[in-house]
C-alpha cells in the first residue's frame, strides 16, 4: 500500500533528474573545411566520425574522400566557395556577387554533383557574396530545394547568410569559433578552451577547423577530454536531423542509436529507481523479503 502511494512521487524524481541530465547536455559539432586538394587530408580520418568533413567542389581528392566518409558513416557538406572582398581566387565553380540567379543555381548543382552525399552547404570564403541579398536568395533556395541545411561561415559580420536562411525555412547555424587560423599550439588550445566555454554557457556551439596536420594532432590529443568535462562531440547529422536529406541519409542509423540509447536509459532509471527505492525503505534483499520491488519504467574566412 504503501509502495503505490509513493510510486507517483518517486517517479516525479527520476523524470526531474533525467530531465535535469538532459538539459545539461552541451554538443559541441566540429567542422573541418577545404578538404580535397591536399594527400595529407585523409589524415583526418583518424578523428572521431562525428567530425563532419567539408568538401571542395571539383578537386583531386573530392570523390575519394566523399565516398571514404560515405563508407564510414561520416557526414559531408560541400564547402561552396563564394567571392570575397579580397578578390582571392575561388576555385572552381565560385559564387560572384555579379551573377544571375540562373548561374548561381547552377555552380551549385555541378558542385553537389562533385560531392553528391552533401547533406549541408557551408561558405568557403564569401565574405562579399554572403554581404549581398540578391545571391544569398538564390543560393540558399536551391539549398532549400535539394533539402540540405546551410552553416554560415561567417567570414564578414555583414553575413545575411542564417538571416536569410531562417526566413526562407532552410535549417541553419553559425559558426561561433574558428580553431585554427593560427597554427601555434597555445592559439589552438586558447581555442578550444574558449569552444568549451560557449558549449557550456549555451549548451551547442558550432567550430569551423581545417585538416592541417597540426590540427589533426591537437583534436586527437585533446578530444577525449571532452567527455569528462560534460561535453558531446556531437555530428551535424543530430544537430540538424530535421533537414531532409539528412533524415534520409541517416534517419535509418539514427533511429537504431536511439534504441540502444533508450535501452540505456532505461538500465539507467531502473538502477536509479532501485536506489531511491533503498533509501525510502520500500527495496529489500531477498534475505529479509523473499522477492524484490521494482517500479515499472518508461522509455525516455
């Protein structure tokens, strides 16, 4: 009698604590631009899958390393090269300020052709085409159409890029810290530090690295530290589960990690159960009851 007056709020508990581990999650989606060009960026496979790796339209290394991350479950975006105020050089199939809708279009079809398993666009460069209404429309109608999400860079705080992106319904972010456009190692981990800092305070935070070699070496070194700190390196594909290509590509896989995550869980509000059950006094050993009581438990630039 006594156990079923309690059970509601015993239950009450557990929720709010399951609640509170919830709400204390931080993840933190990890970027690594310009891959393609380079031997040495296959290196990169050496990092944790939830790395997303960006890919280049129309280099060397595009459909190799596409196809790899294919095979290994890793996410890919292409990296979009658009016009910058410098007036650096693009590459192929970059975004000019003076193109037409039709044109821009257009580059971005044949891109994703180089990097047909993209699930997201990010800019390369861009800080004057990311400036400028007309072409961002354009662009980001297309990323729309094909059902990608959009990560504005931010190479320039003129960006419309995530404005424009939320009022035409395309899944969006941005960029919140770039790692490594220095390569000195106390620049790299005042980075990351600093990563963690905007993970904990907002609970996500979206960084944008490359595959240089010194890179590679600090996230393998620094990473595992990630975990005992509260912190989840985090893919985009969770991250951004609601854009359709993303839920096609990986929806199946998702859904299988969420049943053995909810099998987790379980265990886990059991064994929680089971103690708040032993510190009210309503758990005994077999020795002094013959049989044990148990609450039923519910899925959870």
């Amino acid at each position: 009698m006594l156990l079923r007056l309690l059970m509601p709020c015993i239950i009450f508990v557990l929720c709010g604590l399951t609640s509170l581990q919830v709400k204390a999650k931080s993840d933190i989606i990890i970027i690594l631009d310009d891959l393609g060009y380079r031997p040495s960026d296959v290196a990169a496979f050496s990092l944790p899958k939830e790395i997303t790796f960006s890919i280049l339209p129309q280099t060397p290394l595009a459909s190799e390393i596409a196809l790899r991350a294919e095979q290994e479950g890793r996410a890919v975006m292409l990296h979009m090269p658009m016009q910058a105020q410098s007036g650096k050089d693009m590459g192929p199939l970059g975004l000019t300020t003076d193109m037409f809708a039709g044109a821009i279009t257009y580059n971005l079809r044949k891109a994703m052709k180089s990097v047909p398993n993209a699930v997201g666009v990010n800019n390369h460069m861009g800080s004057a085409f990311t400036g400028q209404q007309k072409g961002m429309e354009a662009l980001l109608k297309e990323v729309k159409r094909q059902g990608l999400f959009f990560v504005d860079s931010r190479t320039t705080v003129l960006t419309k890029g995530e404005e424009i992106a939320q009022r035409l319904g395309v899944p969006s972010a941005s960029r919140q810290v770039f790692l490594d456009h220095k390569l000195e190692p106390a620049f790299l981990l005042k980075q990351f530090n600093h990563m963690k800092r905007i993970a904990k305070k907002n609970g996500h935070v979206v960084v944008i690295g490359h595959p240089h070699p010194e890179t590679v070496d600090f996230l393998k070194t620094h990473l595992p530290s990630l975990e005992k700190e509260g912190l989840t390196l985090t893919s985009v594909t969770d991250y951004f589960s609601h854009a359709p290509k993303v839920a096609k590509q990986f929806g199946k896989e998702r859904d299988q990690t969420a049943s053995l995550n909810n099998a987790d869980v379980k265990d886990s509000v059991s064994m929680t159960e089971e103690n708040a059950l032993h510190s009210s006094g309503l758990m005994h050993s077999s020795a002094e009851k013959g049989v044990t009581e148990r609450l039923g438990t519910a899925p959870n630039e």
